[in-house]
C-alpha cells in the first residue's frame, strides 16, 4: 500500500502497472481490495491505481459526514501525489457517486468514466428515509447490518457459486467502522443528482448494469444513458450489485476496451 497526504489522514492506495491511467473506486463497504483481480489484470497494459475512499480499507474517516465531494477530493489528492494529469476513472455503486463528483470538479482531468451498478440520479425522498432508518439500525447494531447487506447485493441465483467471493467483501466490509458506516450512509443520502455530467460529457461513458440489482432497478438507467453523446453499456443478464463478481471475464473485458477506446478518442 501506499499513501497520499489529505486533510490531515492518509489516504491509501495500490499502483500496479505503466501506462495510460485507470483509477478504480470501490463502493459502500468496500476497499480497493474488492478491485484486487481487476487490477492484476488490467496493469499488464495500464496503470492502475486503485484507492481506499475515506473511512474504508485502510484509509480513516475524516469527520462525521462523507460527501461525495470530500470522496472525490480525497482520489485527486492521490492522483496529485503520482503527478498523473488523464485518466479513466472507473467506479462501483458509491465509488460512481464520488466518480461523477469528481467529473463536476475536474473535467479536465477525466478522459473517460464507468460506473458499475451505478447511478447519477440522487436518493429519493423515499430511499433518504430508507438510509435513515439504517442508520438508526448500525448505531444500535452494525455487525449483522453488514453481513444481511453484503449477501444482499449479489443475485440470489449467485450466491451459491460465489460463495468465496461474497465472503471475501463479508471480510472487507466487517473491518469498516461503526462511525464510517454512518458517515458514508449520510453522504449518499445527500448526495445531488449529477445526470448534467452525462449530458454534458465530452467523453464516452460505460455503465455496466444488472438486470437483476436489487439496489438500482435496471430501467432507471436507460434515461440516463440517453443522455451521454458516447455511452457504452454492458447489461448483464444475470448480475446483481456486484457485476464485477458475477460477471467478471465480460465486465474486465468491457472495461479494458472501454479505456483504449477513451485513450485512443475513437469515439
């Protein structure tokens, strides 16, 4: 691991790999270790740089409230610290949230973003009394919220043969604090809608989706990639939250094309 200076933390961080960057951003209850066969994979023909979002992995919270943008301040304080300028920022569920906030805050910065089991619209009133409620359940009691919601983010159809990988993100997301759980969960649910990035963006964007993600309802994102002048999607049939487990080979393989194609600019 290694470390960046912000806000009086360290922030960590893998770099694996030469090349053309790709910074990939783990979810809620994730750490950049989620991304570990991602970033083998990826930095036998890029960089990669795979990071620790403030109050999970090895990185500390900073505060009683994660913002998105305080999320997105944090990954360019790393990519400061490496002196890269461009580069693909590719991430999952919350990591999407704090990738397109980075978009609004250094578009000069961005050649290109993926959002896995992501979205750009902001919570509903509805969904901010759902994380509300939560957050009143991990204040009494975290431990079980985290496992009932790691199971929860795969497929149920998954479960079975994933059984290695959905205990490694049980392991991951145990170690994340009862103070971080909440302070993520207060962000999210502050979090601004962002659709104006898309719509705006001057470079592709890739959504990797499931059809069957019981976090984000898959129709929600037609809409939205609607908006972009160069989407790209892989729609995964069988995938849940965590696409980049129950489709692995076609997701690396969509993401991997997905950078040429945004380092070459044949849009």
């Amino acid at each position: 691991m290694k470390y960046a200076e912000f806000k009086k933390i360290k922030v960590a961080y893998s770099d694996a790999g030469k090349g053309r960057v790709i910074v990939l951003l783990h979810g809620f209850l994730g750490s950049h270790e989620v991304w570990s066969e991602f970033s083998k994979k990826l930095s036998k023909r890029f960089r990669v740089i795979a990071i620790d979002l403030p109050g999970h992995g090895k990185t500390p919270s900073i505060g009683y409230y994660h913002s998105t943008e305080l999320l997105a301040q944090s990954v360019k304080a790393v990519l400061d610290s490496v002196g890269v300028r461009r580069y693909v920022i590719a991430g999952h569920s919350m990591g999407g949230y704090a990738a397109l906030a980075f978009a609004e805050l250094f578009p000069e910065n961005v050649s290109g973003i993926s959002l896995f089991n992501s979205t750009s619209y902001a919570d509903s009133e509805e969904k901010k009394k759902e994380r509300d409620k939560v957050i009143r359940l991990v204040k009494k009691e975290h431990r079980h919220y985290v496992g009932e919601v790691v199971t929860s983010l795969f497929a149920p159809n998954n479960l079975p043969k994933l059984k290695e990988e959905v205990n490694k993100v049980k392991r991951i997301a145990q170690e994340i604090s009862k103070q971080s759980i909440i302070n993520s969960l207060e962000g999210m649910k502050e979090r601004k809608s962002r659709d104006l990035i898309l719509k705006f963006a001057e470079y592709p964007v890739l959504f990797v989706i499931g059809k069957k993600d019981s976090v984000i309802n898959f129709e929600t994102m037609y809409p939205q990639m609607g908006l972009c002048k160069y989407p790209s999607v892989l729609m995964v049939e069988e995938g849940g939250h965590m696409c980049f487990y129950e489709e692995p080979v076609e997701s690396l393989k969509a993401l991997s094309s997905f950078a040429d194609r945004c380092f070459r600019k044949n849009y």
